[in-house]
C-alpha cells in the first residue's frame, strides 16, 4: 500500500518499501555508498518513527519526506554528494606535477549526507577538471612519487602483516571456540558474538582500504532490517554470504599480508642500500659492490654511481609496484567485503 505525497509523487507506506525503493533507485550505484545509504535511511525514519509514538510508518514516512525526501530525491542526493566529493578529492596535476589540495570544508563532510526535499546542496558546483595534456614515459614514471596513494599503499603492505596475523588468529579462535562450544548451551552467544565482531572487524579494514588506498567503501555498519525479529536477524548473519566471504577475506589476509611485508621491506631495503652505496664507499672497512655466488660483478668506488643509480630506478619500481598492489587489494576488498 502507497500513500501520496502532496506534490502528487507516491510514497511508500512502510520503512522496509521505503528502503527498497531507495535500492531500487540505486542499482547501479557503487556497493558502499548504496550500503551507506541504506543505514542512513533507516536510522532516520527510525528515530522518527520513535519520536512520534502512535503513528503509522506511512504518516511517518508522509510527514519526513519534505525535509528528508522520496526515495528517488534521497537517491539523486547521494548521487550528487558522492560525485562532488570525487572531484573535490581529485587533486589534478600542475604542470611541474604538484597537486591541488583538498577543500577542508568538502573533506571534513565525507561522511554526512544532510536530510533534504530533493534539493542538491547548497553551493555552486564544482565543475570537471580540464584533462590535462599527455605525460612524457618519464613523467608517468616518476610521477608515483607524488601520488599519496603511493605512500598509503605502501605503508598498507607493511601493516598488513600485523593485521593479517591479527584478522587471521581471530578468526581462527573464533571459529575454533564457537564450534568446540556449540555442544554446551553457552555455545550459542559465543557464536553470536564472534560473527558480530567479524561486522566490526570488516567495517574498521574497509576504514584501512579507503584511507590508504584510495578505494570507496562503507562508512556505516551494514544495513540490517530492523522489522524483523533479533531470532531473524541473527539467523541471516549465519546465511548471509557477505559474512561467509569476510571470513575468507580474513583468512587470506594472513598469507597476503606476509606476501606484502616481505616484498615491502625486501626491495625498500635493497634500493635504499644501492643509493646509500656512494657514501657508504667513505667508511673503512666498507663494501661496496656486487656479488653473486661470491663471483664480483661490480665493486669498487668507480661502482657506485651506476648502484646509485640502479637503487633511485628500484625505489621508484617499488613505489609503482606498491601503488599497483593497492589497486589490487582494493578490488580484493570490495569484492569480498561489500555485497548487497
């Protein structure tokens, strides 16, 4: 059953409509802002519907959708937010190849979608940026070490295996406790409550993801539909796919992570080792060159300009190396960890 709105657009009369309505209108949307949404939706028409004891979801839904908006106007609404947003965070190119910073104002309301009747935020829109020209091989090369998402990426292969081990051991025990005590009654809310700190658990790496490698993902918990009972909505944690595949991204962060480390530390330190090689020279007692099997390829002070060199060329390999296993796990984690 659908109520009408007073300009004459159809509202739906329950909160679940609404939310699927509101999914409906974002099908093509990215995953983790449509998860976003969701939340955001339910919380408030919610806490409306609490302060306002008596009434019906309809009338509820009615009354809020001038200040919060259809299904179709919130829609359009995330819409608009997530692309000025995009544009607001892509820092373009100058032509020495330093970048724009962000506007604090747009890079503070990140997470903030103001309630609204269809209108787009207040403010003139932020237009395209001009593309700009081609970039010599040179430019693309050396490039990365301007790119934050290089330096995020890269600090994300090393922490990875600190979260890896970590991720990798919870789930582990967990799974261990709540199958060993699944016999004895007291099983039960074990079980629970390691499959809800696994929700946790993948809200707080998705927070990694985004930040350091530059990769769109949910701001709020998951969307949950909060009409059904607390026996229903456990019972879809267990038969919830998202929570089945956030435990495989988990286990796999184990081998990833030491993968990542080991890669990170191994070619940072043989780069930076090349490049220190010319002043290493000075020191007494010093080697420098290189060796292979104990048979001596290159050694000697008139060496170290070409280790020198080598090392500035791997160090800058490392970073597009890094940057790439960003990419890469993001996609990683936006596959496993969001799903609608």
């Amino acid at each position: 059953m659908n109520i009408e709105h007073t300009m004459g657009r159809t509202l739906p009369a329950t909160i679940p409509d609404y939310l699927a309505q509101l999914r409906a209108a974002l099908h093509d949307a990215d995953p983790a802002m449509v998860q976003d949404a969701l939340y955001d939706a339910e919380e408030y028409l919610r806490s409306e519907l609490a302060a306002q004891p008596g009434r019906s979801e309809g009338e509820v839904i009615a009354d809020v959708a001038g200040s919060y908006g259809a299904p179709d106007e919130v829609a359009d609404i995330y819409r608009e937010t997530e692309l000025t947003v995009n544009r607001a965070l892509r820092t373009p190119k100058t032509p020495l190849g330093t970048r724009v910073a962000t506007t604090p104002a747009l890079a503070s309301g990140l997470d903030a979608v103001p309630p609204a009747a269809g209108v787009a935020a207040s403010g003139p829109a932020i237009p395209d940026p001009p593309p700009s020209p081609p970039r010599s091989l040179a430019a693309r090369f050396f490039g990365v070490a301007v790119d934050p998402h290089t330096y995020g990426a890269l600090f994300y292969m090393l922490l990875s295996l600190a979260t890896g081990t970590f991720f990798f051991s919870w789930v582990v025990t967990g799974l261990s406790l709540s199958l060993g005590l699944l016999i004895l009654i007291i099983g039960v809310p074990v079980a629970v409550l390691f499959f809800g700190s696994i929700r946790g658990l993948s809200l707080l790496e998705g927070r990694l993801v985004e930040v350091l490698l530059g990769e769109r993902m949910p701001r709020r918990p998951r969307f949950s539909d909060r009409s059904r009972s607390w026996l229903q909505r456990i019972g879809d944690m267990f038969t919830d796919g998202r929570t089945w595949l956030t435990l495989l991204y988990f286990v796999l962060m184990l081998p990833l992570g030491i993968a990542y480390f080991t890669v990170a530390t191994t070619l940072l330190a043989l780069s930076l080792a090349l490049i220190w090689s010319p002043v290493a020279v000075w020191f007494p007692g010093a080697y420098t060159g290189v060796t292979i099997n104990g048979l001596p390829l290159l050694e000697g002070a008139w060496a170290t300009p070409l280790l020198a060199l080598a090392g500035g060329l791997l160090l800058f390999g490392t970073l597009h190396l890094a940057r790439a296993v960003g990419r890469m796990h993001g996609t990683l984690a936006k596959h496993l960890l969001v799903r609608l």
